[in-house]
C-alpha cells in the first residue's frame, strides 16, 4: 500500500476493486482500509492518499491533493447534538475559524428563555450548547472568534462582504452585487446558506455557477465569491459533506464531496431529543 517515501512523506495508494467475485468482500476491505487510516495518522510526517474505486468503470475520490492548512467558515455549533466536541475539534485541527451566526447568538450568554424565542430548529441545539461548553476555555475561545479573515488577498467570511456582523445571506443578484461592492480582496470564500456556489464579477458582469467537482482555474482580473457549502448540513439537495481546496499558488479550487454515516449521526440527533427537522434534513440535504 505505501507507494513512495521521500524523507518524511508518504505516498499511499489504494485501490478497491468491487467488481465480480471481489464483491462481497469490498465491506471487509473498507473496514482494513479504516484501521490503515488510523495506524498512519499516528505516523510522523505527512502522506498523501490517492483512493481508487474500480467496479465495471472506476472513480478517483481521493487523489493526492495536499491540505496544509484548514479553515472553517461555517457555524461550529447550533444545529446538532455534539457542540463541545466540535469545539474541541475545531480548535485542535483548525489553523482559523471564523465566529457564524449561530456562535454570535453564545457571546452574549442567552438564557434558556433567549433560546426558547430562537427558530425551532436552533433554540435547543443552543441549550445543548450552553450546557456542554459552559463557562469554558472552550467557550471563551468560541467568543473570541473574529468575523472577518483577512490575508493573502483573501477574504474569508461566515455570511457576506457586505455587513458581514449582521450576517446578511448572499441568495441573488442584488445580494452578490452588493458584496461585489463591498468587496476589497481579489477572493471570497464564505459560507453561511449551506449551499456551493461561484460567484464571479469581471467589469460590471456578475455570474454565478454551481459548482461539480471538476478543477476550477480562477482568471486574473476576475473577483470570485466562493460558498464553500456545508460539512454538516448540506442544503442544495445532496447530503454529502460538502468543502473546498484551494491552491494559492495554481489559483485553482476544487469542490470535493464525501459521503458519511448519517443514520448514526441522525440516532444522536434522536438521543439528544432536538427537533427531528434537524436529523431528517441530513439525509435530504436540506
């Protein structure tokens, strides 16, 4: 399975072959492949994984892109029933984290009654919130999370350019517009609507795309707003966890998706007695 070793990087291959008499093994062979997983990331040094499905055709899901630094743009807590832990992680793995709605709402100590007056779908995943994380560094770290990102000639952002600590939504034309305007770097990446999208602006000229998982070349003299989508909730009708590569050196970004266990995440929805809108919406990417 290890392909190259070049000082301290590793290249793995792995191929999974589901054709023919292969199979009724190919749930064995993931099961390996997990366990593989989990050895290597006990192993000093980088590696870089290229993932082969091969059945009558084949796919590529993985294929040996680096990530040297993450980000995340989106809400950390709100939704779902395990706010600590997602803390906990983001702070571990994240080189930076932008404060989203749903976290402005914890800066100010809401009580069980501010939660009860929030939307259904958002007041009791607060109190989960309130309860797991508490007068915790955790929490401290969360209140201090800054709206804005700026480096690079990037902008990274949970709602908009524009009133970005009123998280404003970017849905139309109007909305992309004002942002444009409002816009200082060359590049966006925001999130905030859980749904993938690439606005662009060149001259006075405003498109927007949505996007496949196809490599896409960012032109000179075009601005972009990039919507990153959703890890943990989707909502432009495809369930699987939804985030973006950026390579600032091509100028290129690539949109990946990646397909989870949601009938486990959904049991914790159900075990930590949230509205069942939020579980169900999993599985419906809505």
């Amino acid at each position: 399975m290890p392909g190259t070793m070049n000082k301290n990087l590793t290249e793995i291959a792995f191929i999974l072959d589901r054709s023919g008499s292969m199979a009724p093994v190919t749930e064995a062979a993931i099961t390996g492949f997990n366990v593989f997983l989990r050895d290597q990331q006990k192993t000093e040094g980088q590696a870089r994984l290229t993932l082969v499905l091969f059945d009558n055709e084949y796919l590529v899901p993985l294929d040996c892109i680096p990530v040297q630094e993450a980000v995340s743009l989106d809400t950390i807590v709100g939704y779902g029933p395990e706010p600590g832990e997602c803390v906990r992680i983001a702070r571990k793995k994240f080189l930076g984290c932008v404060v989203g709605n749903h976290e402005a709402m914890l800066r100010y100590s809401p009580s069980n009654k501010d939660c009860d007056e929030q939307w259904e779908s958002v007041g009791q995943a607060l109190k989960i919130a309130m309860k797991q994380l508490g007068d915790s560094e955790d929490m401290a770290w969360l209140r201090r999370l800054p709206v804005v990102i700026e480096e690079d000639g990037m902008m990274l952002v949970h709602s908009s350019p524009y009133r970005p600590g009123s998280f404003t939504y970017i849905h139309n034309y109007e909305d992309a517009k004002a942002s444009f305007q409002c816009q200082g770097a060359e590049l966006v990446f925001y999130g905030h609507t859980h749904v993938p999208a690439v606005w662009k602006m060149r001259g006075k000229r405003i498109q927007c795309s949505s996007p496949g998982e196809d490599l896409i070349r960012l032109k000179p003299g075009t601005r972009y707003m990039i919507n990153v989508g959703s890890v943990g909730q989707p909502r432009d009708d495809d369930p699987r966890a939804c985030y973006v590569i950026y390579d600032p050196e091509k100028k290129v970004i690539r949109f990946r998706r990646i397909p989870y266990d949601i009938k486990t995440a959904q049991d914790r929805f159900y075990a930590a007695c949230l509205p069942s809108r939020n579980s169900l919406r999993l599985a419906q990417g809505q």
